[in-house]
C-alpha cells in the first residue's frame, strides 16, 4: 500500500477516516479494513435508536439490542486493524490538496484522503409532558421497527404535520383500533382524499391539542387533551401506544463546513449524493441518516458498505494513475 502523508503540523495520515459510529460507519470500516486500508471510526457514542430495547427487520439479527449490535460491530471492525476513538469530530476542513483535515473534540487532529461522514440525525419529539419519556417504548415513530411488538393493541396516532395522516394510515397494518389526534393539525388542513383514506381504514380523528400522555404503573394507558377541545365533552381517551412523527434533524454540521451540495425535503436538508454515497465535494462521503431520513439500520449498513467499497476503488486507481504518470510503482 502506498505510504499516506503525515506530519506533525498536519496530524495523523489515514486513508480513510470515518465520523460516526452506527449502522453505517460501522459498515463502511468494516469494508475498509478488510480492503487493508489504514481507517480511523470516530465515534460520539449517540446512536439514534438508544431508546429501542430491540431493533427489528435486520435479517439474522432481528429482535437483536442495539448495543448489542454496535458492540459486535466494534469487535468486527478491529479485527481488520480498523482504529476506534471514542470522541467527537468538531471541525474539517479540505486543502489544496484534496486532503481533510478533521479536529477532535479532545484536541486530536487527523488528515483523511477520503471522509466518510455517517453522523446520523437526532430526533426532536414535540413538547408534550410524558412523551419522551416513554418514547422507544409505548411512544414509538417507525411501525416497521415496532408494529408486530404492539400489534392489535389500542393505537393512538399524534399528528406533527401533515405527513401524520400517512402515518396514521400505515399503522392501521397492525391494529384495527387506530385514533388520530390531530394536535398541530386543524380539521380544516385535512384533504377529501386523506378523510375518505382514514375513514375507510376505520380512524378516528379527534381534533384539539394533545395536553399530556397518561401513565399508570410504568406503562401508556391513554391521551388528555387540552380543556376546551371539541370532542364531546371528552377529554381523555384510552390508548395503550402512541405513534408520533419526530422533527429530524439532520447532524450535517461537517458537510456544511466542507461545502458539501444539500437539498431541501420535508425531513430535513440533506447531501446530494449519487448512488454510492460521494457528496458533491471530492472524497467526502454521507453514509446511513447522515444520507437521508428513511434509512432503517440495514440500509445504512448496506449505505455505507457500497460508500466503503467504492473508497476502496477510488484510492486503488488514484494511486495507480499516479504511479503511471510518475513512471514508477503504485506499491512499496
């Protein structure tokens, strides 16, 4: 392999460093590692999925805990000589050379001829009392991660937007007894379509504002709305999960800084990416729901597996190109 350059003023050379320790990083570094390149994960030890006991539809792992998998997946990546700090990436910045220079949190400094950033997004629940508490739990988001564990019991949907409708939709999948309170929704910012879907599908939509969430002895057991709602006089209502839609947010704080193309969505900004996960700036890579909002954990395992793949390629002919141009060896 060819050598990487490193210098004291400049840091620590790697050919590939990787911000973020999930799914995704993970995947990447495992490719990387067993392609013999010298990698560094970076990891801030704030995987999104924290609150879950279990994770779901990750075919041979399903039903697995998440730490449990990022725990396997840190003995996997070391074995191919991968190295893990467990710390933060605070800055990065891109010279003449096409190099990155990333700046740790405890003050270390590395170079990097490719970046993978794989930083994930942080979920922002809306401010109603008792709700993040039990979020992972009987406050779930994704019915894909969650539904068949809560089946047929007495669902509730809680609107944050418009996109709650399509929410409320998909849950009916896993119970008969759905109610879609619609909080931050009027019943005026409902379409002819989406009333005709939910009544169809057999949803309850009751209007007025989400007060708080019930809890008796450790477990959800129904939703107060605020005084004054139109809904008959009844204030409370008896449900055993809460399906909610977080705000995401997007930890795209080092794309920025690179300069890395983002386009808007409904869920946030996110990178332009072509298919193998190569941003807008050369050797800078989005990985897992550094990439996008709808990454489960098997797709950002498969997200960051081609992005580590094809660093591999990219470094491979990078350095043959060189060594023909120089008339000599891309080997020592």
């Amino acid at each position: 392999m060819t050598e990487n350059k490193s210098t004291e003023d400049k840091g620590e050379g790697y050919e590939a460093v990787v911000v973020g320790g999930g799914a995704a990083g993970l995947s990447a570094a495992l490719v990387l590692g067993r392609a013999r390149r010298r990698t560094l994960l970076v990891d801030a030890g704030e995987p999104r999925n924290t609150p879950a006991a279990h994770m779901q539809g990750f075919l041979s792992r399903d039903g697995m805990p998440p730490a449990e998998f990022l725990a396997v997946g840190r003995e996997e990546v070391a074995r191919y000589g991968v190295e893990l700090v467990r710390d933060r990436a605070v800055d990065a910045v891109r010279d003449a050379d096409g190099e990155f220079g990333v700046t740790l949190a405890g003050g270390r400094t590395v170079r990097a001829r490719h970046l993978v950033v794989a930083t994930g997004l942080k979920d922002e629940l809306p401010s109603v009392p008792g709700l993040a508490e039990r979020f992972g739990r009987d406050v779930l988001h994704c019915p894909y991660c969650h539904g068949w564990e809560v089946r047929d019991r007495a669902f509730g949907v809680l609107a944050t937007g418009p996109q709650s409708v399509h929410q409320a939709l998909m849950v009916t999948q896993w119970s008969e007894d759905v109610t879609f309170f619609l909080h931050e929704l009027t019943e005026a910012e409902l379409s002819d379509d989406d009333r005709r879907r939910l009544a169809a599908a057999g949803v309850r939509v009751v209007p007025g504002r989400v007060a708080e969430v019930v809890v008796e002895a450790g477990r959800l057991t129904g939703v107060r709305l605020a005084g004054g709602a139109p809904s008959g006089g009844v204030t409370a209502h008896a449900r055993e999960v809460l399906f909610v839609a977080p705000r995401a947010v997007p930890r795209t704080g080092l794309l920025r800084r690179l300069g890395a193309g983002l386009r808007e969505t409904p869920f946030g900004a996110y990178p332009v990416i072509d298919e193998r996960g190569l941003t807008t700036v050369p050797g800078l890579w989005a990985a897992g729901n550094a990439s996008g909002f709808a990454e489960q954990v098997i797709n950002a395992a498969s997200r960051g597996y081609r992005a580590g793949a094809a660093i591999n390629g990219e470094l491979l002919f990078a350095d043959l190109d060189a060594a023909v141009a120089a008339g000599g060896a891309a080997r020592v």
